[in-house]
C-alpha cells in the first residue's frame, strides 16, 4: 500500500495553483471542473507523478474550521521534503512566503538517535528568546510537548569560542544543537 494522493484545503483555487506552481514550483498534473470547482492536483518535479497533492475546495463549512484550528495551534498539515532547505527557505522568504517561524539547524542529538537535521522548534513561552540575535550559537533544552510538537524550554547564549556541538558546561544532552 503506498499515497498517491494528499489534500489541502484551499480557499481559492486559482490562486493556490499560482502559489504552489510559480512560488514552489510544483508541476499541475490535473484540472477537470467539477460543478463549480476543479478536480486540481500538483506533482513534485523532483519526485515521480505517482504522488499528487490535491488542491481541495474549502466549501464544506467545518473544512474552514479544521484549518483554523490546526493553523492556530501551529500544526502543519503537509510537510516537503528539499536537498537545500536553507536555498529554498531563503529563496521563499525572498518571494514573500510568510514563514512562521525560522529554520534551526542542528547537529546529532545521539540521545534520541536523531541525525542531523533541520527543523523548526518553538519556544515555550517568547521570553526566552528576549536579548537573542538571529545566528548566534546557543544551547537549548527542549521537551515533546504533544506528538511531533517540540518546544525550547531552555535556551542561553555560547561564547563565541565555544561551538554549537559543544556542551556548555553544566548543559543537559540535548543542549547544543
């Protein structure tokens, strides 16, 4: 059993069309009308047409609220996969994608048998981050707040000396990634 097709809820889709054609440069694969919508799906130009994203009408009302809410909670509802997320996160920031937050890279975390990576955290509350600069090394303690949520609940500065995958003294394993 394999996908070979995924929704996203869309509120007009003409214009998610030009979003994931020209911004993200997705490929149309298909588009019948359907009454007053479109059967509209996109494919990947670096993966095979097998795997179609479905530019799906929001006209059922709770479709709208589902969206909010996860869109509220900070839960994405798809995720892409790129051999260069910073070219591509500094290629849509310069296209005007609004980014919700910014890219954290990071070293192994051995701890939780993750390898490096590339991933977005949050901090659980925004005063952590007061008196941060973009770019400074950091070490940061984190914790799984619900399944796939995780969020800074720690985090001070390094010396400059002092690289990302070395543990300030005292630091937990997670820090320094």
């Amino acid at each position: 059993m394999r996908i070979n097709l995924s929704s996203v809820m869309v509120d007009d889709q003409a214009k998610a069309l030009a979003f994931y054609t020209d911004v993200l440069g997705f490929v149309k694969k298909a588009d019948v009308p359907v009454g007053e919508y479109r059967w509209l799906t996109v494919v990947s130009p670096e993966g095979g047409d097998d795997i179609e994203l479905v530019l799906e009408p929001m006209g059922f009302p709770p479709a709208k609220a589902y969206q909010k809410a996860l869109f509220d909670a900070g839960i994405p509802v798809t995720s892409f996969d790129t051999k260069d997320i910073k070219g591509d996160f500094a290629r849509l920031k310069a296209r005007g994608v609004a980014i919700r937050g910014e890219i954290q890279f990071h070293g192994p975390v051995t701890t939780l048998k993750w390898p490096a990576m590339t991933m977005e955290f949050k901090a659980a509350n925004a005063s952590l981050l007061q008196g941060l600069k973009p770019g400074a090394k950091v070490a940061f303690e984190f914790v799984e707040r619900q399944p796939g949520e995780w969020v800074i609940t720690a985090i001070k500065p390094l010396p400059a000396s002092q690289g990302a995958g070395t543990p300030a003294a005292g630091a937990n394993p997670h820090a320094g990634h």
